[in-house]
C-alpha cells in the first residue's frame, strides 16, 4: 500500500528536529495571558462603562447583568433551544456547502484544470455576491421555510470551501503525484493515500473560514421569517427594548461560533500534525510534532464525531419542527377571532362598533337605574339621609 503521509512525516520530524523548539522553554506565567489580553480588556471596560456612567445602563447594561441574563435563560430553557436552532441551521448549511463544494473542487482542481482556471474569475464574482440579494431566489426554490434559511448561510459557506479545495489539491506535491502514476496504483487508493491528505490541510482551512462567515451572517439570516433562533432573539430584544436579552444572545452567538472554530483547530492540529506552519503562525517543535502525532483521531475517534453530529442533526431537526408548530398555533390563535367574524358575515369594525354600542347601552340602563333609586328622607329607622332639593 503506498502511504505518502509517511514520506512526509518522517521530511518533516528531521526538519523540526534540525530546527528545534519553537518556543522559548521555562518562560514566566504571564507569557500565555498575553493572548487573553484584549478580552480581559473589553470585559473590563463593558463592566465599567456603565457603572461610571461613560455609558447609558439602559442601553449598555453592565457585564455582570448580562451574564446574569445568560444563565437565567440558561436555566429556564430559552437560550439553549435558541442555541441549538441556530446551530443546527449552521451545521446543515455547511454540510450542504460541503456536499456540493469538495466533491466539485476535487474534480476541478484535479482533473479539469484548465476549466478552472476559466472559472476562476465567475467563481470570484458569486463569492463577492450578497447573499440577501438572491433571497427572491431560495423562496422560489426552497420556499419561506427552514431550508431557504440554510441556502442563505450555504451560499457564503461553499465558496471558500470550494476555492480551498481546488487551492489544496493542485498545492500537492507533483513528486508524490509522479511516484504514485510511476507505481501504477489504483485510483481509489491514488485519491485516499495522495490526492486527499495533500489537499486535506487546504481544505480544513477554507472549512474554519465558511464557519467564521457562516456565524457572521446567522444574525441577519435569523431576522427573515424565522420564530426562533439566536439571530431572531437579538432582534426580537432590540425591538421589546430588552438590552440585556439583546446582549445574551448576541454573546451566545459569538460563543458559538468561537466553539466551534476551536474545535476544528483541535481537530487540524491533532490530525494533520505534518502542517507547516500551523495555523497560529508558529512552527512545532519534533517534541510537539511527535506529541500530535501520537494523538492522531484514527477511523473509530472520526466515526464517533460523525454520529455526534448527525445526533444532533437529528434532535434539533426535532427541535426546529417544534418551534415551528408551536409559532403556527400560536398565529392560528391570534387569527382566529378575524375568521369567526368573517364565517358570520360580520367585518371585524361592524364587530367592534356592537359592541362598543353594546357597553353604551349598558352604562345608560346602568345610569337609569341609579337615576330611579333616589334618595329617600328616611332611609332606614333613626338614620337620616338629607336630601338637596332644587
């Protein structure tokens, strides 16, 4: 079986052994706070800022209070089905970005260059195009619901997905595509032993960018036609005027999204340790090389990740339907007074004008009534009960 990977391993461990550490040892303590810095700083003076009044509490509510907020929603469920929902629309717009975007940039970038250097400046172009504009569009193939909501986070997904995989796979070694041609090996064992590791790292990276996008326009893709979601919630507050619910979903989105980004740069540096640099812009030592190396996810550790996700496809697919349902009743309730009025033949302003005519009536029989029992000289035996006479 011919195994490229090792080749590369075995260049890249002699290369980080003659070049060695790549960090300073025994540093101080403080050394790791320094990337940690800006955040401490931006907490800080978001817990300031209205305290001291350099900021209008009421719509700049302290940290402490929106973090307060966080697990209030927290605890009685509302920003966790949020959550979930928003997340479950991420993960089917990027699978479906994937579906369409490797398989498609695998062929071009491998096979049909020449077409995609031809398509090079199109492709470009629909990666620079609003996905909002286009939002006419995916109602009219995909309707009003859920899934014109994923085509919107899909569309900035699949191109950097598809220009990193075409990137990725005409980036491999030609010396490793000449060895494995010269050795006659199957196709199949060509496209999962040299053509697919040597892309791997390339891809990786166009997938942490279609995250990064795909979050970033959530808030605005929640806004159109959607009862739930963390997009929906920060709207929603902003238009009740409630800032700190407006704050929480607002952090919860930007957890999210950094979760996420974190765990697919586990995921690269554990898996595709021969990267070069890695992508925090520092070289591994062959300590750390061999430290990655040794924790490498093998077949069992990738089919555990692939029934957690599709888990949890399925569970907050469970959840979104009964957003839905529950948002569809709750409009059937509210339009059902205008339909009995309609059923009866009556408009909703004849409606109103009866009964309004109708309370009238009854404040008149009620003021006749006090009318008719006037007051009497003697009410009752021994009280007195002085009358005014004109």
């Amino acid at each position: 079986m011919f195994r490229t990977t090792t080749w590369v391993n075995h260049d890249l461990n002699d290369l980080a052994d003659d070049r060695g550490p790549a960090k300073k040892e025994g540093g101080t303590s403080f050394d790791g706070w320094y990337k940690y810095a800006g955040w401490i700083a931006i907490i800080g003076l978001w817990e300031l800022a209205p305290r001291f009044g350099w900021a209008d509490p009421q719509f700049l509510p302290s940290f402490s209070q929106v973090l307060s907020t966080i697990v209030q929603l927290l605890f009685d469920g509302t920003l966790a089905t949020h959550a979930v929902v928003s997340l479950w629309r991420v993960i089917v717009a990027l699978l479906g970005a994937a579906l369409i975007g490797l398989p498609l940039g695998i062929l071009l970038g491998g096979w049909l260059t020449g077409l995609a250097e031809d398509l090079r400046p199109l492709l470009r172009v629909f990666g620079q195009v609003n996905p909002f504009s286009l939002m006419p569009v995916f109602i009219f193939f995909f309707g009003i619901g859920e899934m014109a909501k994923a085509a919107v986070l899909g569309w900035v997904a699949l191109w950097p997905i598809l220009h990193h995989t075409i990137t990725g796979v005409r980036m491999v070694d030609p010396v490793y595509i000449k060895t494995a041609r010269s050795m006659n090996i199957a196709r199949m064992d060509f496209f999962t032993q040299v053509l697919l590791p040597g892309a791997a790292p390339s891809i990786f990276v166009g997938l942490r960018i279609a995250v990064n996008l795909a979050f970033f326009i959530l808030t605005a893709a929640e806004m159109i036609g959607a009862s739930a979601g963390l997009g929906w919630a920060v709207h929603n507050a902003h238009c009740m005027y409630q800032f700190p619910r407006l704050y929480a979903s607002a952090v919860m989105i930007i957890a999210l999204g950094y979760g996420t980004a974190q765990l697919l740069r586990w995921v690269e540096r554990s898996y595709f340790f021969w990267k070069e640099p890695t992508q925090d812009g520092e070289s591994l030592s062959g300590t750390e090389t061999a430290k990655a190396k040794a924790r490498q996810l093998g077949w069992g550790e990738w089919i555990l990740i692939a029934s957690l996700l599709f888990s949890f496809i399925y569970v907050g697919d469970g959840v979104v339907d009964r957003v839905n349902e529950e948002d569809k009743n709750f409009g059937r309730a509210q339009n059902q007074p205008l339909m009995d009025h309609r059923q009866h033949g009556v408009s909703p302003g004849q409606s109103n004008m009866d009964h309004s005519q109708h309370r009238s009536g009854q404040n008149q029989n009620q003021s006749g009534s006090e009318q008719n029992q006037l007051p009497k000289e003697h009410d009752e035996p021994g009280n007195f009960v002085p009358v005014i006479k004109p």
